[in-house]
C-alpha cells in the first residue's frame, strides 16, 4: 500500500470547542497543537474544523470551516435530590455529523478538538485485519477506535456495547453511518420514574448510548436496559460487534495523544483506571475468536500478567461494592413506590 497516496485520500474533521465555551473548559493552545500535529503526521490530508459559532479562530491552520449552532446541553438523568445532570451528547453529534457531511474523500477521522496525534500508526492499522465473520456484519470495513474509555468492566462488572467517542477512523461513509444520529432528547422525570430510564440500575453510558443508536440503524433489537445489562448472549453480541467492525487500540497503538486533563493526575491514565479498559491485545483476542482462526495474538505474557493483576486489586474488587449499592438502591426503590 502507497502510504503517501492512502493519506492524500483522508480528511480529518476536527470537531469540538477550540476556546473555553460556556460549560466546557479547553487546555490553552490545545486546539493549534492538534492541527500542526496533523499537518506534521498526515501531510496532504485535509482538516476540516467544525465547530461553534462565535469561536476564536485566529492563528488556527485548517483548510474548511464548518461552524455548527450550538444544540446545548441535554439532559438524560436526574440527580436523588432531584436536580439535573447535564451532558454535551448532542453537541458531539452535531459537531461531529455536520463536519463529516462535508468530506469529500474516501477515509476521514473524527478528532476531539482537545486531542492529537502521534503518528499515523492507525492508517496501516485499519487494513490489517481483514478477515470478517457473518455476523453483525455492518460497517463496510473496520474503523479504528481509542480503547480510552472503552471499558471491559465497568463497578466491577463486565459491559457491552461500551465504547470510546475520542478518536475514529475509516470510511467516510462509515464514520457518517457512526455519527449521524437523532439528537439526544431530553429526559423528562415522572412520578413513576423521577430520575432516569434505568432506576434503580444505573443509567447507560453515553459511550454506550452512541454506540447503540449507530447499531440501531441496522439491528433495533440490539438493546440495553442499564449500563450493567449484561447477559451472556449480549457480551457475546457485543464481542462480535467489536470484533467485526472495528478496532481497538490503546493510544500508543494508534498515535493518539491525550490533552492533560486526561493524563494529569487522571484516573484513565493509571492502571487503576487503564485496567478497566478494553487492551489492544483483548481485541486482537476477539478478532482471532470470531474472524480468524489462525491469527497470532501480538501480546507479551509479562502485559498479560501485569492486566490480570491490576484487575485484581483494582476492578474485581469492586464487584461485591456495586452489587450491595444496586440492592440498596432497588430496595429503596421498591419501598417508596
């Protein structure tokens, strides 16, 4: 493959805030590091910055504005003491579907405004596993993904359907068939049910949430009722979803760099919070599992050992912890109502 020719074909949306705004703060320069970081990895790819109206722009390098309206904030849950939590769901959709809607080549990338490359690792990456299975078949070739915030287990326990909204790579049309979703809309509390969807459980993730309404759009059965909806049969669908469809690479793998709030004293960047997360390595597992038989695991038994053993004292003990607060909470449920 002519890497020089494959980068010349890739368009990088670059979506979010590029200053501090209104309820979300931005690292001071991050924004300019993440363009030259693509200019110095993806010379002759194009930057697309999406973006709001009203933002600072001067100094920026990008070669198309999209500036988007801003949605707002949406609400998808209610606090015990009755108040509001806010999350920036819609935004992300927005930023992220409007800026992808305007590429005009074959690959493109979805890059927080906050985030920035590496090296262009991930371009090799996403034509090394070609291999498929039958199976919940359903993007047309595989998109990289950061395993930041992918999460194996969740308190304790395993999840599924649990993926990163950081850093995306692949087809255009799939990362549109990924991001160009229905707005989130806002959870309205009732009498019945004052607090969100999934009481007393918790609710989904929002990293779940993306994830199922892009799912969605070729299966509606594929369906989670809380963020620890985790039956032997959905583990399994989301394991073939995985292993069919995308990949999954620490940010050493891909070229992916962080901004300091999540590597500053973060918990995602220390194995107490990294063992939660879905290795490159597990997913090399459940490409091999359910694609390809005969494919070699690139891991060492040392980074096997270390995981297994982080797990340990960090994520297995959480499990007794979670199932007790989940009895508390349906116990205090049942009783009121």
């Amino acid at each position: 493959m002519n890497l020089e020719k494959k980068i010349c074909d890739i368009t990088v949306v670059v979506q979010g805030p590029v200053q501090t705004f209104k309820d979300r703060k931005q690292e001071e320069g991050i924004t300019v590091k993440c363009l030259k970081s693509i200019r110095e990895h993806l010379p002759g790819a194009k930057i697309i910055l999406s973006t709001w109206h009203g933002q600072e722009l001067q100094g920026l390098d990008y070669d198309q504005l999209v500036l988007c309206d801003d949605p707002g904030q949406n609400i998808r849950q209610y606090k015990l003491d009755g108040t509001p939590r806010y999350y920036n769901n819609n935004r992300q959709i927005v930023s992220s579907s409007e800026g992808l809607k305007k590429v005009t080549t074959k690959y493109a990338m979805k890059l927080r405004s906050d985030n920035y490359l590496t090296s262009n690792d991930f371009v090799m990456l996403q034509k090394k596993f070609q291999k498929r299975c039958n199976d919940y078949k359903f993007l047309q070739e595989r998109v990289v993904m950061s395993n930041v915030f992918a999460r194996q287990y969740s308190k304790g326990h395993k999840v599924a359907f649990h993926l990163n909204d950081f850093f995306y790579f692949g087809l255009t049309k799939d990362l549109l068939t990924l991001w160009d979703l229905p707005l989130v809309e806002d959870f309205i509390p009732t009498k019945e049910q004052p607090y969100h969807d999934s009481h007393p459980n918790y609710v989904i993730d929002c990293a779940q949430l993306f994830w199922l309404k892009a799912l969605n759009k070729f299966d509606p059965s594929i369906q989670l009722e809380h963020l620890l909806d985790n039956s032997k049969a959905k583990l399994k669908q989301s394991d073939i979803c995985y292993a069919n469809n995308i990949i999954i690479g620490e940010p050493s793998d891909i070229g992916l760099g962080l901004c300091k709030r999540f590597i500053e004293n973060s918990r995602v960047s220390r194995p107490k919070g990294k063992c939660a997360h879905i290795y490159f390595f597990e997913w090399q597992q459940l490409y091999k599992k359910h694609c390809d038989s005969g494919f070699n695991v690139e891991c060492s038994l040392v980074e096997k050992i270390e995981v297994f053993i982080y797990r340990l004292m960090y994520t297995h003990s959480l499990y007794i912890e979670a199932k007790f607060r989940i009895m508390k909470r349906k116990l205090n449920w049942y009783s009121t109502n």
